[in-house]
C-alpha cells in the first residue's frame, strides 16, 4: 500500500506541474441554426446560442434598431455568376464580403482579387472545408493560415479578421481555436437553399425568400454558385433601399466598434 500511495502521490504532483486545463472547453458540435424572421421581427437563435457566441465575439446579426443590413457570399467553387454579382455590387455601391475556401482562391484569382480592388472583404471559410469540429486544433490553425496568406499574396489584403464555420458547424473549441487566432465568427440571420445548382428555381425565388426574411440588422447569406442570387441581386437591393434599409460593410457591424 505504501508503494502504490507513493505512486498516487507522484501522480498527482506530476498533474499539478502540467499546464492548467482550466481553458478546456466543449467540442460538442452544434449546427447553425435560428428561428427566422417574419414581418421584420429579427431572426433569433435562442438565448443558450447568443450567450456561447456573445463570449467568443461571434455574431449573426446587427441592432435590431436600425435598419442596416450585412451582405455577405460564400464562395467555395466558382459557376459563373460571381462577375454578375460583382457588377451588381458595384453598380448599386453595395459592400459585401465573400467568404472563400482554398479551392476557391486557386481557381478563381481574377475575381479574388477583383472583390478586393473594388471595396469587399474576403473572408475566410477554411482552405478544405473540413468539419472543424473533427479536426484538431492544429489543423484548424494551418486551414485558416493558408487561407490568410493565399489572399494577401493575391489581393494584397494582409488583415483577415471573418470567419464562416465550413458546413455551418461549430462548437465551443472551434470558437476558442479561431478567437486565438484572431478571428471572429461570422454567422447569419437570413438563409434559404440556394446552393443545389440542379434545383435553381428562377430568380423569384431567392428574390421572394430574402424579401420575406428581411429585418434590421440581418447578416444575410448567398451562395455565389446560384444563378438565381446573380439574377435576383439587383432587384432585391432596389427593393430593400426603398423599404429604407442601408447595407453596410461587416467592418460597421456593432461588434467591430
């Protein structure tokens, strides 16, 4: 009995002198999503989700106070129909950011770096697009660097500070794995099946969700490979600056300030 507390003793030394684990948080994936929003009511999460990434310098959504909008893009093939958007953007003067993955950054460097020359944000969406809630912290931080560095060599753009969970997962690590490295969480409050290239339905339908989900402060997400975003663009942006919405770039979002 002696020999075995003496070996609990050392034990519990040895624990004692390793790093504290204190910081060891959940890697219980959670996937993205929200109650949505009808008659302008903002779109809600639930007070557990707001209360995880209030903590971690998340957001989906701006003051419920004003009527400012956040547009942003995923980007993770291109099929045609970015350069449309793009002229959209700039014909309406409407910032936006794009969040690309590594595949996207390599196969499309001409609009990339259009995006950055005309005023958006490029932010990150991982280089593989891997369920980071499977990968380990390391990976992450080599997936998210790659990103960085790929950009800035492009564009010039050296600052990447938005990151978009690939797949819309995420958990309590992720979040810590990307505040680390300096990123916030971008996520969104209006969202609708756009990405099914097979299953495009004409530009009234993208036009019609994003009108019928619409509410101050949205963080609004689109797909850049559906031709019925590109189609609808336009005439959504005309229709919500009447209804006196402002879109504004992610850099104006409360939790930048």
């Amino acid at each position: 009995m002696n020999k075995l507390l003496k070996i609990l003793l050392i034990a519990a030394v040895v624990l004692l002198l390793l790093p504290a684990e204190a910081e060891a948080v959940s890697n219980n994936p959670i996937g993205w999503g929200f109650k949505k929003s009808r008659d302008e009511v903002p779109a809600e999460a639930g007070a557990a989700h707001d209360a995880l990434l209030e903590k971690y310098g998340a957001f989906y959504k701006g003051s419920p106070d004003k009527k400012d909008i956040y547009l942003t893009f995923d980007n993770g093939y291109e099929n045609g129909h970015t350069e449309k958007v793009l002229d959209v953007l700039k014909k309406e003067k409407v910032p936006a950011t794009f969040f690309v993955t590594g595949h996207y950054l390599l196969s499309a460097e001409d609009l990339v770096k259009r995006m950055v020359k005309e005023g958006h944000i490029v932010g990150n969406h991982s280089w593989h697009h891997p369920d980071f809630t499977t990968t380990s912290d390391q990976r992450i931080r080599e997936e998210l660097e790659k990103v960085k560095v790929k950009t800035a060599e492009l564009t010039g753009q050296k600052e990447m500070k938005y990151l978009r969970p690939p797949r819309g997962v995420f958990s309590e690590r992720t979040l810590k794995v990307a505040q680390e490295e300096g990123y916030k969480h971008v996520f969104w409050s209006l969202a609708f099946v756009d990405w099914k290239t097979n299953e495009q339905r004409g530009w009234q339908y993208s036009y019609d969700n994003i009108m019928a989900q619409i509410h101050p402060g949205a963080i609004i997400l689109l797909h850049s490979v559906s031709k019925d975003n590109a189609d609808a663009l336009e005439k959504a942006i005309h229709d919500l600056k009447k209804r006196g919405y402002t879109f504004k770039s992610l850099d104006q979002h409360p939790a930048m300030k």
